[in-house]
C-alpha cells in the first residue's frame, strides 16, 4: 500500500475518537454529541498483500490545489452514536 | 501505486474485516471510557470502471485523470447475531458434503451455485421440497449423477473397516462367517452382497459393525479362500481368509 494511504479501519477509529460531552470547564455549559456523521472525499488505494488478500487503503484528499489533472474523488459516509445510548450523557 | 481489480465480495470482505477491527479497538478504548462511540454504519461511494469476463463482473477503481467511471454504493450496516441466525445458512458441519469438493465438472457446480446449492444437503432440501432440479438450474444438470457422485464423495469420507472375521455356528447350528468392523452396512436401501471364491453366499445379517454370510463348506477356509463383500455401491472389499489356530 502507498505510505501516504491508511487502512481503513485506522481512518475510521481516529475519526469516530471523540470525546462525547464538550464543554468549557466545570461551571460552564456542556454539550453531549449523541450521534456523528461524516461525510468526506477520499482517494483508494487497492492493493493484494502477498497472501493475496485485499487492502483497502484510503486517504482524504492530499491536496489542497486543484491540479490540471485530478485524483479520482470517492466519497464515505460514517455513521457513529454514542455507546451506551443514554439520554443523560453524564 | 498498484490498481488491483476486484470483485465485488472480496472488497466487501475486506470492509467487513476493517470494521469488525474497528470495533475491536473501539471496543478496547471503551474499557477506560465508558461513554464513547460505535460505528453504525458505513457507506461508500466508488467511481469504478466494471468488467465482465463472462463468467464473472471484476472492477477497478477510477485513477487520476479517468473519466466515464461507473458509481457503484456499498452500504454496509450493522447487525446482531440474532439477525444472522435468522436470515443465514447454519455453518456447514464436518460430515457436510461440499460440491466442491466431490468430481464434477466446472460448469455443472456453476450452475448449481446459481441456484444455491453449495453442498450435497442443500440438494436434499431442494429434493425433500419435489423440485425439479434440472428445471430449476440451466438444463444439462443430471440429478442422479451428481447424486451418486456426492454419495461415493461421502463413502469415501467414511470408508468401512473390517476388524475380525470369525467361523460360528449360528442358531440354526449352520455354519457361519462373522465379519465385525465399523461403517460396514450403513445404506439401508442396499442390502450387502458377499461371494466366497467367487460364489453368492447369502448375507443373513448386515450392520454397521457386523456382517454375518453363511458358509456352505467351511472346509474350503483350510486353505486361503477369497471374500468380497459389497456394502453399498460404492464400498468394495476384498478380503483373504484362512482359518488358523486360536491365539
């Protein structure tokens, strides 16, 4: 796999790797985020490895300028909620 | 950067593979943190370009500066083990016949994949049920052969096995050739067949552990003499005997 891909899963923990009640000290107000969802742009790289098993590998866009010729954008959906559900996030 | 094709289970097993290590992490992480998130589902969108070889549709990512890419969207959600029970095959046990496994031609196991038949009890079902299995697949899929095929393929998983053979006089105090071993008779819809050089003796008795054949002359066990017995079509033994002293 390219070095600037990653497998999926390392993707996905970091980005579901959220702290769940956001706040501003101890006195001040909070807020608890029950569900994320994030949508993002994304190059693949699919590669077999010597057992011939699939490696997904991904990566956001590497990119901030638009080039004359550009990366084939796939796009991703993640879907997270928090566990265990609770209305009271405290 | 290599661009492999693929097709489309593999790429879904390998998803599956990512977010069940996913959860695993996330899993691990949530021994100190009681409060964190799980993933729910998944959802991918692909610029593909598809090909078909006419057995099966491979696909290959879109690369930079391609255009005309097909779009292909994978959703993948999560689901209990309750869910998978409910809506799966149970897994194939060890004695489970595969059709994989057993001598038939690449085309006729294509087409029984097509109608789902993947081992020799999914066929029983499909019998059990009366359906017409050479209307259901495409034509060309002979029933019989492939039942006698995944039969032999069975037998020669369990191949019989002669332990002992002994000469007694039976209750009619004629007498009579024991053969004990294991998975001897087990077709109850055959009954053994047994010649003693070369002859028809008659199988009085037959099970999985015994066979009992009277014996005409038991003089002629003097010298070595010649049993074959036929189990079931597909179980052929061959079986020299001599009576020697007691031990």
């Amino acid at each position: 796999m390219d070095e600037a891909f990653r497998h999926l899963r390392e993707t996905i923990v970091e980005l579901v790797n959220q702290s769940p009640v956001v706040g501003d000290g101890p006195f001040a107000q909070r807020v608890s985020m029950t569900a994320i969802e994030i949508e993002l742009p994304l190059e693949l790289d699919i590669t077999r490895d010597a057992a011939g098993a699939l490696a997904v590998g991904i990566t956001p866009p590497l990119y901030m300028l638009k080039t004359s010729v550009l990366p084939s954008f796939h796009h991703m959906r993640v879907r997270a909620s928090l566990h265990p559900e609770t209305n009271d996030a405290e | 950067m290599q661009n492999e094709s693929w097709h489309l289970e593999d790429f879904v097993d390998s998803l599956v593979v990512e977010l069940d290590k996913t959860r695993e992490t996330l899993a691990v992480k949530a021994l100190n943190k009681p409060l964190s998130y799980t993933v729910r589902d998944l959802s991918l969108d692909l610029n593909i370009f598809p090909a078909y070889d006419g057995d099966q549709v491979s696909f290959t990512t879109a690369q930079a500066g391609q255009e005309g890419a097909s779009k292909v969207t994978i959703q993948l959600g999560t689901i209990t083990d309750q869910q998978v029970r409910a809506t799966s095959k149970a897994p194939a046990g060890k004695d489970e016949v595969k059709i994989d496994t057993i001598d038939v031609d690449k085309a006729t196991k294509k087409k029984l994949r097509k109608i789902g038949v993947t081992s020799a009890d999914d066929l029983k079902t499909i019998e059990r049920k009366n359906v017409d299995i050479e209307q259901a697949g495409d034509a060309g899929i002979d029933y019989n052969s492939l039942a006698n095929k995944i039969e032999k393929s069975r037998r020669a998983r369990q191949p019989p096995v002669v332990k002992s053979a002994s000469l007694i006089a039976d209750a009619e105090a004629r007498p009579c050739l024991v053969i004990k071993g294991e998975k001897l008779a087990v077709n109850p819809k055959f009954p053994p067949v047994a010649l003693i050089d070369g002859l028809l003796a008659d199988v009085t008795s037959s099970s999985a552990g015994e066979l009992r054949i009277r014996v005409d002359n038991p003089a002629s066990f003097a010298t070595a003499t010649e049993l074959v017995m036929m189990v079931d079509p597909f179980a052929v033994m061959r079986v020299n005997l001599q009576q020697g002293a007691a031990p």
